[in-house]
C-alpha cells in the first residue's frame, strides 16, 4: 500500500533560492516539451515520445546553460508529468495539458532518486540543494523496521538513511518539494511499504451511518449526531478585507507591497490548515465509528455557479471532505456507498416514504402528512441516504464499493 507523507522544511536563504531555480526550471521543461509535443504532432502527425523528450534536454542544456546547475532527474520527471497528463485526458480523467504559469502559484519539483534522511539531526539532503532541517512530526515508517530489514549506514555517530542503499526493497519512491503562497516549503515523501490492502470488512444495517452535507450544519449523520459548520472563512472575512485593502493601498512592485501580499497570503493558508484540519479529525472519526459509510453525490461544480452561496460552498469543502473519507476508507478496509445525485433524500419521509414536493430550502422542519412525523431535514435525509444506498446495494451487487 502506497502512503505520501508531507514534511515542512527549512531551507537556508542559498537553499531557498536553488529551490526556486527548481521550481523556474521544471517549469520552463514542462512548458517547451508541450510547445514541442503540440507542435510535432500539428505539423507532421508525428507523437513525441518521453526519450525523445529527454534526448531533447541535451540540446536545451546547451541553449541555456543555467539547467545544468538542477537536478536532471527532476527535469525528466517533468517530461514524464506531461505524458501523464496527456494519458489522463485521452482516458477522459483529466483536461488537456495547459502551460504552466508562475503566477498560478504551483511550485513543486520531483526528486526521484537520490534524497537522503538523517534520521539523528531531523534533516533531510536533496541533490543539487544540500542538507537542510525537516520536521518529522510523524514516523513515515516503524523504528524496528527501519532498524532490522533496511539499510542505514552511520556518518560521525548519526543514523542516516539512504534511498539509493534501499533501491532494491522499493520502499521509498518519489519525493515532491513544493512551496506554498504562503512562502513554506514541504516535502512529500510517497512510501510503499508492501503491506497488501485489508480485506473488506462485513458491515450490516447497524454498523452503517448514512452522512448528509449542508451549509447551516456541515453534516447530518443517520444516527441523528448533527455537524456544525465552523465556517473558517466567513469568521475571518473583516480580517481578510484589511489584509487585502492594505495590500491594494500599496505601490505595485514595492516591498511593502510584497509584505502586504505575503501577510494575506498567510491568513488564507492558516483558513486551509483549519479546514483541513477539521476534515481529517471527522473523516477519520466517522471511518472509524462505522464499517460502511453512505455518501450522496453532489455536483459541487454546478452549485458553486450560483453566486448567492458559492463562498458558502467553497468554504465547507464537500469535495475534499468526500476525498478524504473515501482514501482512508481504502486504507481500512471500510466501504463507502453513494447515491445518486438525483434520489429525493431529503422530500421522502424515512417513516412512510411520504414524498413532499414542495419541500422548500428554507423549511429545516417539516410534518409528513401521511404518518405525522417530525423530521428534522438534515437527519430525515441522512437517514434516506442511508436507506437508498443499502438498497441499491442489495439490488445491484457491491460495485459501489470503495474498496
């Protein structure tokens, strides 16, 4: 099983400034290796293939001296990014590749081989760019583990771990650095420790929580528990709005302008952290209060066109929510269940199966006129989700499962 795990480092200003060389450089491959690819294939049907892309990078050494100075691995595995994204679109998972701009904020590089961990000092060692300081605040693998099955080798009394000495366990895979707006770098350590998948776990009508999601409470659970939306953007707007009236009061290209810019950019990466943060204490507290979990699919691209509730909707973050309930599910061998978007969960009556019609989004309580029941919405849909989803799943097998 493949896990990635994301470690902040702290680079020197040298250090800081080869990482951003990096970053300018495998850009600039990406964006020439499209231009050539785009422009072969419209000219003379001809498909550039990821050697000939590569081959190609001896003659762009030469034109611009300043790439020799980077990683050349991480220069092919930029080459190697851009026929990936070009096999996600022709399958239909992904659009077609774009060039890559600076302003976009996405800075990150790939260091295939090579990286070092000194597990003594807390540092790590990247080609091209030196030692540097890295906080491990979690272990990406088992202190015995690393002591009996791999190789560690000891400089000066320290614990140094090498992923060139355990090429052949195939253990530790590709490293990712990327920097934030906000001025932080991470690394990305992806490791396959080899340990298959859990089998899927038996769950039944009991061990199953049906989950609605909404903007007055962030979810509804079948078990009648109600989520509130902490709305993390909403409560820090008045300060955003200073930030970035500060910001537009400044002269463009000065240096307070830059620190104005840098000081915004950092309230809205800790709003992310908050979010984030959130999301993975729920995600991983439902998955494991539950073997089976009921989620409705939700066209969060088509909401969000709607500008009453579009920051509404950006700010609970369903998608990403639904993203991290469905990986840890894989990871334990729970089961996630999805209806369709189309499934009147919240008009049905849980009771009965009484349908209101003229449900409206501002009624949050409603009486079925058939049974006489109360429902709260959010729970009475939930409870739906729940229901709806079992029995597709009785009627049609176990495709929807996650893992």
């Amino acid at each position: 099983m493949k896990k990635s795990y994301r470690y902040r480092i702290y680079p020197n200003k040298e250090q800081k400034t080869l990482l951003e060389q990096h970053f300018g450089g495998t850009r600039f491959i990406y964006n020439r290796s499209l231009f050539i690819k785009n422009l072969m294939y419209s000219k003379f049907k001809i498909n550039v293939t990821e050697i000939d892309l590569n081959n190609n990078l001896k003659l762009l050494k030469e034109l611009h001296p300043w790439l020799k100075d980077q990683n050349s691995q991480s220069l092919q595995q930029a080459n190697k990014n851009l026929l990936t994204g070009f096999k996600n679109f022709f399958e239909g998972n992904g659009a077609y590749p774009t060039r890559k701009n600076k302003k976009d904020q996405n800075f990150s590089f790939q260091v295939p081989q090579n990286y070092q961990i000194n597990l003594t000092t807390s540092k790590i060692y990247l080609p091209k760019i030196g030692w540097m300081k890295i906080v491990l605040h979690r272990d990406f693998l088992d202190k015995e583990f690393i002591e009996n099955e791999l190789v560690t080798k000891e400089v000066n009394g320290e614990i140094i771990l090498d992923q060139k000495l355990n090429r052949k366990f195939d253990i530790f895979k590709t490293l990712t650095v990327s920097r934030t707006s906000a001025g932080r770098y991470h690394v990305s350590i992806l490791i396959d420790n080899h340990v298959p998948e859990p089998e899927p776990v038996e769950f039944d009508e009991k061990t199953t929580v049906g989950i609605d999601v909404g903007l007055k409470s962030f979810a509804a659970l079948s078990t009648g528990e109600i989520i509130d939306n902490p709305r993390f953007l909403n409560t820090s707007l008045d300060r955003l709005k200073k930030l970035q009236r500060d910001v537009s009061r400044m002269k463009k290209g000065s240096r307070n302008r830059k620190k104005a810019v840098l000081k915004l950019a950092k309230h809205h990466q800790l709003i992310q952290n908050q979010r984030n943060d959130f999301q993975h204490k729920l995600s991983m507290k439902i998955i494991s209060e539950s073997q089976a979990t009921c989620i409705e699919d939700l066209n969060v691209k088509g909401m969000v066109r709607n500008h009453c509730l579009a920051q509404s909707i950006s700010d609970v973050g369903w998608s990403e929510f639904i993203r991290k309930l469905t990986y840890k599910a894989e990871w334990y061998g729970k089961t996630i269940l999805q209806i369709g978007r189309f499934e009147a969960s919240s008009k049905l009556c849980n009771v009965c199966g009484y349908k209101k019609d003229d449900l409206t989004l501002d009624i949050r309580e409603w009486e079925c006129p058939s049974c006489k029941t109360l429902h709260d919405r959010d729970i009475n849909a939930s409870i739906n989700i729940k229901k709806i989803a079992l029995n597709n799943l009785s009627t049609a097998g176990t495709a929807g499962r996650a893992c």
